[in-house]
C-alpha cells in the first residue's frame, strides 16, 4: 500500500488518495463520527454558488463536495491528482465534468471562475504558496475563494484530546474501515504539521487576497478560511477574522 511523507511529493499524494478511492468517503464517515457531512454544509453555505456561476472544487475526490454546489444551478469543474477519484467521481456523478487538476499548475485560463475552493486538500499540495497564487490567477475579480481544512483546536483540554486521537485511535479505526490505513498515518501526520488558523490567514493574504476570514468548526478541528480576488489589480487592506460558530475572524 502507499502512502504519501510530508514533502508531498504529487505522484505520492495522487498514488496513495487511488489506492483509498472507493471506500474513501465511508472511511471519512466513520473516522469523523460523521461530522464531516457537517462540514461539508458549512462549506456548501459558504461557497453559496448560484445559478449561472462557475465553481472549481479542487481535491475534488469524489465530487462528494461538487454535488452541494451544483443545487442552485452553478456549473462545477470538480478537479484532483488522482486517477482513481476521478474515475471513481465520473461513476458516481456522470453529469458533473472531472478533470486531472494539479492545483499548483492548473490548466485553465485566468479569471474562469466565480469561485474556486478545496476541502481537505490544500494540507496535501507540496507548494502551498503556489497554489494560492493559481487560485488568485484563476478567479475573476470579486470571485471567492473558499477553503475548508484541518485546523488547530482552540481550546488546550480539547487540543490534548484530539492529538491523542490523532496519532493513536485514528490510525486503529483506519485498520479496520480502510484499503490503506497507512495513508490515514499520513493523514495524522499532516494535520499535525499544518499551520493554526491565524498563520495560514495570513498566507492567504500575502498571495494576494482580500478580506480574508476564517470560520473555527468543532471547536478549531476544522476551519473554513474565506477570501476574495481584488475587483482591482492593487487590492485594499486586508481583513483577517476568526469566526467561531459565530462571527468571523478579520485580520488587521
């Protein structure tokens, strides 16, 4: 079985994420004790895509994610590294368009899309910087960016919990639910390894976003950052902000 290190490699992250394909969204289920299709809602309510829009769901999977965007008659690209989720997305949803997207060279032209967003996805891309800068080129001006990731908790009783659950449970329950439980040890590795809410706020805002946000689910496990492209090429000030179940976190 394979399984991806911390220097993500994209041949590793796109050979391991094939080998998981098929049980991939059971497995997010049970390991998540199903709050990932939660998640998923929040990310949905977000994005909030609308009728004619143009929506490219990165580290798409299996367009699990792709199908809440298309409700209100938004037209979805649903991209990814893996062959595997891709075929796998292409059975389950034939009416939604999978294409091989690498989301540090993506193969589309600038300013495409009203919104681009990954869910659980950015954490895996070995050039994070880049990335962010080809979402930026792909947006329209005005356009959104929504990303939804592992984050750090924010409450340090519950941080200890969780890191336990992490680098023990986690990996046990993968043994029993999926067909490479080692890449669940990669997946408790880099979450671990992933910077904390504020941190990555700013790395959005120095690839050259505007009012960036972010949104703590589940008390920090999860956080949904959200940004726009300028409408102009010099931008304006920057807003960073936590939002916790409720109010959004603006930077300074």
């Amino acid at each position: 079985m394979n399984r991806a290190q911390l220097d993500k490699q994209p041949a590793d992250v796109a050979s391991m994420f094939d080998d998981v394909a098929s049980r991939y969204d059971l497995t997010n289920d049970v390991l998540t004790f199903g709050l990932a299709r939660s998640w998923r809602r929040t990310v949905a309510y977000s994005v909030a895509a609308g009728p004619g829009e143009r929506v490219l769901d990165l580290a798409a999977g299996t367009g699990t994610s792709s199908m809440t965007f298309t409700h209100h008659g938004a037209e979805v690209i649903a991209g990814d590294i893996s062959t595997g989720m891709l075929a796998e997305g292409r059975r389950r949803h034939p009416r939604i368009d999978f294409i091989y997207a690498d989301a540090m060279d993506l193969p589309f032209a600038d300013s495409s899309f009203d919104v681009v967003t990954i869910s659980f996805g950015i954490r895996n891309v070995n050039d994070v910087d880049r990335a962010l800068h080809e979402m930026l080129r792909v947006l329209k001006p005005g356009g959104r960016l929504v990303i939804c990731e592992f984050s750090t908790p924010t409450l340090d009783a519950f941080s200890l919990v969780y890191k336990e659950y992490l680098m023990k449970a986690l990996p046990a329950i993968a043994r029993a639910v999926s067909s490479n439980p080692d890449a669940y040890v990669y997946l408790a590795e880099s979450i671990r390894a992933w910077p904390n809410q504020d941190a990555f706020a700013h790395q959005i805002l120095d690839a050259g976003f505007d009012q960036v946000k972010y949104r703590n689910l589940t008390g920090g496990i999860v956080a949904v950052h959200h940004a726009l492209k300028p409408a102009e090429a010099a931008g304006s000030q920057a807003d960073v902000a936590e939002q916790g179940s409720a109010p959004e976190t603006h930077l300074p």
